[in-house]
C-alpha cells in the first residue's frame, strides 16, 4: 500500500520540522509505504526550506490559496501519481503521527473517507477551545440533519481518503470551509465515511486564523455551506444518472 502524508502548511516554519522528523523516527506500518508531501501554501516564512531540509517532498503553490486549496493541490496529486490513498495531517503539529495507525485500521475496512475524532468517549489529549468546541457542536448538529450521520468532531482536519475519495476530491473540494463540507459532499456522492478515535494536541506553532468573534462569523457562512454542498452535490449525482 502507497501512502501519501498530505501536509498543507502556511508560515509554518516553527512546527514544521519537529512533525517531519516525528514522521521519519515512525515505524512503517507492516505493508505501508509511507511519503510526505508538504503543500507550502504561499507562505512568506522559510516553510519551505524547512521541508526540504527535514526531506520531505513539497508542492509550493504560486499564491495562498487556502486550506481547501492546498488540500485539493495534495489530494490531485495523490490521485494522479495513483497512491493508494491520502492522510491529511496539519503543519502545525496537531497531529501525532503515531495516531495514524488508527486512521490505517479502519481504512482497511474498506471505509472511503475516515475522520479522526478527539470527541469520543475516552480519548485523552487537546480537545481545542470552549468557542471553537460550541461550535463543533453547532456542525454537529447541522451535518446529522442534513446527512443524516452522527460526527462528533466535523472541523477534524486529521483524515484518512480512500481511492473513492481521492477521485471525488481530485474532481471537486470545497474552500471556504472544507473539513465540514466535504462531509456532506462525501455523503451527498454515495461515499462511506466513518470516525475513529484518536489523541490530538495543541498547535506547536503559529496562530489560527478563527478565534473569538471571528468564530461566530464562521459559524453562520459554515452553516449555509454545508447545506449548498449537500444539494449541489446531491443534484449533479441525479443529473450524471439521468444522462446516462
């Protein structure tokens, strides 16, 4: 098995080389060949010489794009060089690389898209703010009426994509707000997605760029997102079967 670490990173030159050394010292999982690819997202820090240097492949893209962006610019890649399948794991060290054997496990299971969740019964470390965890919630919420499934941590950014996602996110992936999001497409598309528990931490470097009345914003455009993602993708599904 082929895997792609996908690691979108904007001025993360702080967190970066720690996470990447942390990738290298990790056992192999048995029958998994395991490859980073850092998308440097516009950064205007030295993220990128920090990636070389820790050995790691990097696809710099030529402006800031965003998370959606950079993620899709990975996701394209893996689909195209016909990997396997894709973990996407924060630049900011939020991500234990030890944890991906959890995402590996359930992913063998024949799942297309798998989240690791911070939010279920028993899983220890970082669990973020009080603001950002209300709004968790609020998704939570929204994404059970509208899918129809129960996720506990929908802004997880910690996932796993099988070569079904990895065709459908290399085609069309959202932007604005692409954690929550690309759930309701992956749902709206017939793909199957399941959770997994796993141990997050804070960020090791840089600062986010959602906090205090910034996140109430976010919440209201997040909102309306996911529902438009769910019908646009429910809609080109019955117009695809009817043309054929």
């Amino acid at each position: 098995m082929r895997l792609l670490l996908i690691i979108p990173a904007f001025n993360e030159q702080a967190a970066l080389g720690p996470l990447l050394q942390e990738i290298k010292a990790l056992p192999p999982p048995e029958g998994v060949a395991v490859e980073a690819v850092v998308v440097d997202d516009g950064s205007s820090d030295r993220t990128q010489d920090v990636a070389r240097a820790n050995g790691a492949r990097v696809l710099r893209l030529c402006r800031n794009l965003g998370i959606g962006g950079a993620v899709q610019a990975g996701i394209q890649l893996a689909h195209r060089e016909k990997y396997d399948a894709a973990v996407q794991m924060d630049g900011d060290g939020q991500h234990p690389p030890a944890e991906l054997v959890h995402l590996l496990g359930a992913a063998k299971n024949g799942e297309d898209l798998v989240v690791g969740t911070r939010y279920r019964e028993g899983t220890a470390g970082f669990r973020s703010t009080v603001m950002r965890r209300l709004g968790s919630s609020w998704l939570r919420g929204i994404l059970r009426l509208v899918t129809r499934k129960r996720f506990t941590d929908p802004t997880s950014g910690f996932r796993l994509y099988g070569p079904r996602a990895l065709a459908l996110f290399s085609d069309t992936y959202p932007y604005d707000f692409p954690e929550p999001e690309s759930l309701a497409v992956a749902r709206a598309a017939g793909l199957t997605v399941t959770e997994v528990s796993v141990t997050m931490r804070e960020r090791q470097g840089g600062t986010s760029s959602i906090s205090g009345y910034t996140s109430i914003y976010y919440m209201f455009k997040v909102t309306v997102a996911v529902l438009l993602a769910y019908l646009r993708t429910n809609r080109r599904r019955f117009e695809t079967r009817d043309a054929e």
